[in-house]
C-alpha cells in the first residue's frame, strides 16, 4: 500500500481516532455523540470509504432502539497506523533526507532523550539477533 493509499484523510483519522478512542466497536450514530463536529451523514460517507479501504470493518450487526445496525471497529491500531504512515513519509523523502537525518531530528523534538535512546538501542540489539540468527541458518 503506496503513501497515497494508506494517508487517511482529516474525517477519515476524526473517526478512526473515535473508534480507537473506544476500544469497542461502535454504530455511526455514536460516532457524532463522541465528536459533535460531525454530523451523521459525514459519518456515514466516512465510514463506507473506510470499508472500502479496509481500514475498518462490520463487527456485528446489533439493535440499536427499534432498528438493526452495522457497528464497525478498527482493522489497524492507531500505533500500526502511524508507524506506517511515518515510514511511508520517510520513504518519499529518501532521496533528500536520510532515515539519519529523520532520527537525528527525532531526538532533537523528543523530550526524554534518555527513554528514546535507550529503546533505540534495545531494538537495534533485537535486529542485530535477528540477523545474526538468520545468516546462521
């Protein structure tokens, strides 16, 4: 999934932040109640888009007062969505910045640079197994 398929639009993260926000899954009407700024035919629109894109889908089918209705949760956490987002980012930019130079500017807008390097270097410890494990094989 290229950049320009995977970006969420600013409605489409409004209500994906709304279903992550919940933990639970949720009918469109709710979706409105939690964010007033948006209006249930937005919701709607919205919600159809983000099926089609496979970044939510129907968890059940439940009554809600007299009518039966979709209620939708996420298919992508938000942690996987902006990890992915940012090295999609990272990517369209390789050929004037280096992923050095993305890292060196991290850790000059990190408040806690200590926690920062330090799981730094715990992940590239876990690469550097990795790969050690895998030219063994």
């Amino acid at each position: 999934m290229g950049k320009k398929e995977f970006a969420l639009s600013k409605r489409e993260l409004d209500v994906m932040n709304v279903l992550w926000a919940e933990g639970k899954p949720l009918i469109a009407s709710e979706i409105p109640n939690r964010r007033p700024e948006l209006s249930i035919n937005t919701v709607h629109s919205v919600l159809k888009k983000l099926l089609k894109r496979g970044f939510i889908e129907v968890a059940q089918i439940v009554q809600s007062g007299t009518v039966l209705s979709r209620s939708y949760t996420p298919i992508i956490s938000s942690e996987e969505y902006a990890v992915r987002y940012m090295t999609s980012e990272v990517f369209a930019f390789d050929k004037l910045a280096s992923k050095v130079s993305f890292l060196s500017a991290l850790f000059d807008s990190s408040e806690n640079d200590e926690e920062l390097i330090q799981e730094l270097e715990k992940l590239i410890q876990e690469k550097k197994s990795l790969k050690g494990k895998n030219e063994k094989k």
